[in-house]
C-alpha cells in the first residue's frame, strides 16, 4: 500500500513539475502575438526591445536578433550563474589571474590578489559598479576557472531559450566571439529578475559600503554606475527601478533598464548605441512615450492575448523569418480552444498538486501508525519473554 502510494505521489509531483515547466519564460514578440503596432520614437541602439514584464509581449522591436557586443551586461548572466551555484555568505579569494587578467583602464573594485570577499560583497561590485576583477572572481569561484564558466553561461543561454548568443567571459570585456541579441538578453533579464529577489535587489542599490578586508584596511563605497537609476546623474529617471548598464569601444553603449510606467512594469534592452548620452537617451525617450501615450485599454488587450495564447508560444531553434510568421498564424487560426484547453489545464496542475499534499500527508501518518505498531509488538514481545523466564 505504501509503495503504491509513493509511486503515485511522485508520478503526480512529476506532472505539476512537468506543468509548471511548460510555462516558461519566453519574450513574445510582434510575430508570435497579435499585440497591435506602436509608433516609437527614432532610437540611437542599434538593437532595441521593448517588454511588457506582466504578460512578456513586446512593446517595440528593432533588430531583434541580429548579433551585438553585449559589453557589461554579461554580467547579468553572471549574477544569474552565481545565485544558481554558490551562497552568498560563501568567501572568494582572489587569484592573480582574477585580479591582473582585466584590461587596464576597464571598470574594476581594484581588489587584491589573495584579498577575500564574499560572495555577496562580490554580488554588490558585479552589478553596482560593474566591477570586472569581481566577475573573474566569481566564475572561478563557482566554475574553478574563467573558460569552464563560460561554458556554464552558454548551457544556461542555451536552457533559457537564446537563439543568437555566444559567451567567452563572465565580464563582457570584448572578444569576436562574445556577442548576443537584444531578444536573448531580454530573455536572460526577464528571467533573472523574476526568479531572483537578490539580483532584484542588486540592481536598485544606489550606494554599497565595503568594510575593510584582509588586504585594504579603508572602507570602499561603490556607488551604482546606472545613470537612469543614479540620483546623482544628470539623466536620473525617477521611474527607473534597476538595471545593469555596459560600454567597451567596440559595443557602444548598451543597456538593460526595468521601470515602472504608470502601475506597469517595462523592460528595455537596448545594444549598440554609439555613446552613453544615446543609450540613456533611448531609454528615456521610450519610458516617455509608453507614460504619454499608451493607455490602459492597451495593456488590457495584451493581458487578454496572453491568457488566450501563452500555450501556444515557443521558443524558435532559429532566427525567426517568413516562414516561421506563416507557420505561427497558422497555428493560431487552428487553435479556437486554446483559452479552454488553458483554463483547463490550470485546473489540472492545481488537483494534482492538492492531491500530491494529501497523498504526502497520508503517507507520512501511515508511516507513524506502523511505526507505532511495530514499536507496540516489540514490546509486547519482550514481555512475553520476561514471563517465559
């Protein structure tokens, strides 16, 4: 009885798992929903997408998967990596390599070689002040060397559903085969900052204080280099709620910004704008024009879309092109259930998942009386054995 009772209780926390899977992240975007098309503003980035968080449709695109320097906002996929693989109280000593093998000039904590931070000490410099030792740091911390990290980061690319994404570094210091996509780096965003309360927290922190360590006896304060965030910068924007800027020659500038627009959270991701007064600028300006010019009504719509679509999206093996526009509209126009079959399903998951807790109850009561029993013959049994004697 008990074994049948296990069998089914794990095939049923199975199927929840197994639900709650098949509602992953993904980013919709115009080609995969219906969502009606907006008239943005001219942008400085070459890449740009524009996320509507609640329901993940796309606001905007432009140049959605063609390939950019991602530059510091790797360190997203870094600061995701980390959370997933190591504690924070956990302590990082720095290695000569971790300290020396950054480009002079680049953003840095400018730790020591066999200085020791934690984790989350080093967690604040990655995403605050974008520190690039930091990141070395922590991939070796995590991965025991920078290359085996990286292939950490192009498995988790890969598991999220990015399609145009190559990492060789845990920084975004410029290599040819270190690039990505506004359309993955939405993904691996939207995904970090809906799984991670740390990683939310990491990027609203303005100003974070690093007492003194084995090596440096002043305290540091590292102040956030996210100037839509930064109160103390000219392109401050006070709805802006975190982000992870990034900047090499070669990039441009790039950005990822969350705000929250009138009740509604937005995510902007922009890669190759030529300066940071571009970058900031875009992101601004589209902020801006969702606040001035879209209205409730709009985002009712997407909301109504999704619950009748979220079913039928998946993520794309490639680039999306005709094709694949033809194959989703088709797919649409065959599915009329789709909100039933949805409401359906919801139904489902929530019976197992209730008959999964009742049959773990049952089973753990079981378990208790025969317990009890067995401890009750034992011990009749020694009494039989007393009189005996």
């Amino acid at each position: 009885m008990l074994k049948k009772l296990s069998v089914i209780g794990i095939f049923l926390v199975m199927t929840v798992f197994c639900g709650i899977v098949c509602f992953g992240d993904i980013i919709v975007t115009g080609e995969k929903g219906e969502q009606k098309e907006l008239d943005f503003p001219e942008t400085n980035s070459g890449g740009v997408i524009v996320v509507d968080m609640a329901t993940r449709y796309t606001i905007y695109e432009k140049n959605i998967y063609t390939s950019y320097y991602p530059a510091s906002t790797t360190k997203i996929m870094t600061a995701t990596l980390v959370l997933e693989n190591a504690g924070i109280d956990e302590v990082v000593t720095f290695s000569h390599d971790a300290v020396f093998s950054i480009e002079p000039g680049s953003s840095a904590a400018f730790v020591d070689e066999g200085e020791k931070l934690t984790v989350e000490q080093c967690m604040y410099g990655l995403m605050v002040i974008s520190a690039n030792d930091l990141a070395n740091g922590l991939a070796e911390h995590v991965s025991g060397t920078v290359d085996e990290f990286s292939l950490l980061m192009n498995e988790k690319a890969k598991e999220l559903g990015c399609i145009n994404t190559h990492f060789t570094n845990p920084h975004g210091l410029h290599d040819e085969e270190h690039y990505t996509c506004v359309y993955d780096l939405a993904i691996m965003a939207l995904n970090a900052y809906k799984n991670y309360d740390f990683y939310r927290e990491l990027i609203s922190t303005e100003l974070y204080e690093v007492p003194p360590t084995n090596k440096q006896n002043e305290t540091r304060y590292w102040r956030n280099t996210n100037k839509l965030f930064n109160s103390t910068e000219k392109f401050y924007y006070p709805d802006c709620i975190g982000g992870k800027p990034g900047f090499t020659n070669e990039a441009g500038a790039t950005l990822v910004s969350y705000a929250n627009i009138n009740g509604r959270y937005i995510m902007v991701v922009t890669l190759g704008a030529k300066n940071a007064t571009g970058v900031y600028t875009d992101h601004t300006n589209i902020y801006n024009y969702i606040k001035e010019n879209i209205d409730s009504e709009y985002f009712e719509e997407l909301e109504r879309l999704y619950s009748e679509n979220r079913e039928l999206f998946e993520e794309p093996d490639t680039v999306p092109g005709e094709d694949s526009v033809d194959a989703v509209s088709n797919q649409i126009g065959e599915n009329a259930e789709k909100e039933e079959k949805t409401s359906v399903g919801k139904v489902i998951l929530t019976v197992a998942l209730i008959i999964t807790l009742i049959l773990v109850v049952l089973y753990s009561v079981l378990r208790i009386r025969l317990e009890i029993k067995r401890r009750k013959r034992r011990k009749n049994i020694r009494k039989k054995r007393r009189r005996r004697n």
